[in-house]
C-alpha cells in the first residue's frame, strides 16, 4: 500500500521524486544531505567540523497495544532513525494532535512514557505542540523530530555504501509487525499459534530499538571507511531497507533468503495473517554495509553484546540489479515497496479477529 495508490502507507518512490524533491524550498549550502528516498536523516554542515544530523517521523498512539508501548514506538522509531548516523540522538521536538476521546488522566500516562523513554538514552525534550483535534481517530497521533550534533567527517548516512559491501543485518526480521500483531490479536494468535508463541511475539516489543546495534557498531569499526552505512529498518522490512539503502547509494545488491535471521514468533505469526515476513516492517534490525573482511569483527563484536548479527549478502554494481538467491537458484528480486503488514492488520480487523 502507498499513499495517493490506494490512500494508505507511505508515499511511493515516484511521487516522492515527481513531487517533493523538486519543492523543497531554498537552497542552502550547508545542507550537505537534504531530502532523499532512503535516507532518514539530513546533515547540515554547521562549521568546524561539527554537523547537524536531523530525523522526523509519525507519532504513535494505538490503543489496542497500550499506552506504554505507544510511546515506545514514538520514542524509539525516531531513535532508530538517528542510530542509522552512528550516534545517539540528543534533542526532541513532538506536535501531539491528539483525539478528544483521550483522558487527560490517559494524556498524564502517555506523556510521562515519553519523558521516560527520551530520558532513558539521553534525549532532552525541547517542545513542540500539543492539541486536541476533533474527528481525529488514526493510531498517528502527531509527529517527531529529533536532533544530534557530531563531527561532520563520522556522521553515516544510507547513502554511502559501495560495490563489494558485506550486508549485515542485526537481529530478525518482522520483529515489529508480528509484535503488533501479536498484541492487537491475542486471542486469534492464542487459539491458532498457541500461547508460548503469542508470548514470545509480545517479548519482541521491546527488541524494537536499533539504537544499541548502530553503537556498538561504531565502536568496533571505523566510520564510513570501515562501517560504510547503516539502515534502520521500517516499512517494507529487511529486504525493503536493503533496496532503499542500494537504490540511494547506486548500487545493486545480492542476498541469500536462507541467510536472512527468521525468528519462529515472527515467522508463525507472519504465516497466520499471510504476509512475508521479509517484507514487514521490522524496527529493531538494523542494516550495516561494511568493508569486505570486517564482518566477522563486527559480528564478534555485537555477539559479545548479546545482539545477534549476520552477514545475508554483499552489495553490487547498480548495473547487476537486485539479485536474491533462493533455492540454489539466483534470480531478480522483484518488490514494489509496498509493506503487506498495514493490509493484513486492518483485514484482521474488518474480520472481527480479536
């Protein structure tokens, strides 16, 4: 699903160019990374060596999941997009349109969920907006921004990874959307799956943060020389992000599907709602482009950290296209952007699954 295709889901690639990137106000400078498909965060030169890394995305607030959790995914999602730089953010902005069904008893819960999560990996909260808005029911309560300073010359971007690259992807795929799932759906999960599986697709929740990946990662690997770029990965899940980040850097890529790290949670829970597990939006992973001979350091170096990591294929020229090797076979990966796992939970709930 895409915005404008069938008014649902991100905005596609070829509006997103058509659109916005021609209009995209004045030109500066020092904005040395501005709007680009892939790349979530912008760097804007400030002098001195020092640079501006800035993300913003949709706010959360789902009740079938939980207030807590709610701000855990509006807190974290920004995250894991600033990790994809190789540090930690540092300031926050939210504008909170929030529905006049709220309590200010269940705002006071909410809010103070956020100051948590933000105080809890550094992160000063400083303002925004916040309303009341009628008529407003969608599970996207506002909008975030968030804000770090680092110097110019270490901050990663999605879009410098290079032909002969080692993928590396950190944790499972589907972590997310099955947890969601899981949560929103207990008792068609319970009755279908069995609990131990609604359970372990619950305990997944909170694997949602990339933040620990891309540090750890930084530490052990040198910055854009060793450790080339990293990738968050959001909607259209482990090999979405894989696309996003070859498309942005120019280059084709090759992926083995039995190398891709498939928890048995994600991969049942995925298999009962009929999406791809591959393909689902999947905060929590992190994927990496490193230097050929410095996956295994990483991934050493990550296990020690009890964050699992694997190496599922290697960049190529952009002429090679989009390869994937599936049963022996080596074929083109064919994929249209489009994340199965919005489709699939507003079915379930048109059913009436619970």
């Amino acid at each position: 699903m895409s915005a404008f295709d069938d008014n649902s889901g991100k905005l596609a690639v070829a509006t997103f160019k058509e659109v916005l990137l021609p209009q995209s106000g004045a030109q500066r400078e020092e904005v040395l990374v501005g709007p680009r498909f892939g790349v979530d965060t912008a760097v804007i030169d400030l002098g001195n060596n020092l640079g501006m890394a800035v993300s913003s995305d949709p706010l959360s607030l789902i009740p079938s999941i939980g207030l807590k959790e709610s701000a855990w995914l509006s807190v974290h999602l920004l995250a894991n997009d600033m990790a994809s730089t190789g540090f930690a953010p540092m300031y926050a902005q939210f504008v909170l349109n929030l529905p006049t069904s709220l309590s200010l008893e269940a705002f006071r819960e909410y809010w103070g969920y956020m100051h948590q999560f933000c105080q809890e990996i550094g992160v000063a909260i400083t303002g925004g907006h916040t309303g009341q808005i009628e008529g407003q029911n969608s599970t996207i309560s506002g909008g975030g921004t968030m804000f770090l300073t680092a110097p110019l010359n270490e901050i990663l971007t999605s879009d410098k990874a290079e032909p002969g690259d080692i993928l590396v992807v950190t944790k499972e795929t589907a972590l997310v959307s099955s947890s969601i799932l899981a949560m929103s759906f207990p008792e068609t999960v319970k009755n279908k799956l069995g609990c131990e599986v609604w359970e372990n697709g619950c305990e997944n929740f909170f694997q949602t943060s990339s933040l620990p990946d891309a540090l750890a990662a930084r530490e052990v690997l040198k910055s854009n020389t060793e450790l080339k770029a990293m990738h968050d990965v959001t909607e259209g899940g482990v090999v979405g992000a894989i696309c996003e980040m070859a498309n942005a850097s120019g280059c084709g890529f090759r992926i083995y599907n039995d190398a891709l790290p498939a928890g048995e949670a994600q991969l049942q829970i995925t298999r009962l709602f009929g999406i791809d597990h591959r393909f689902c939006v999947g905060a929590g992973s992190m994927v990496m482009a490193v230097k050929p001979g410095k996956e295994q350091e990483l991934i050493c170096h990550l296990a020690a950290k009890s964050i699992k990591a694997t190496v599922v294929g290697e960049m190529l020229p952009r002429e090679a296209g989009f390869r994937v090797v599936e049963n022996s076979e080596e074929n083109k990966l064919s994929f249209d952007g489009k994340d199965p796992y919005w489709g699939a939970f507003f079915k379930a709930l048109k059913a009436g699954w619970k």
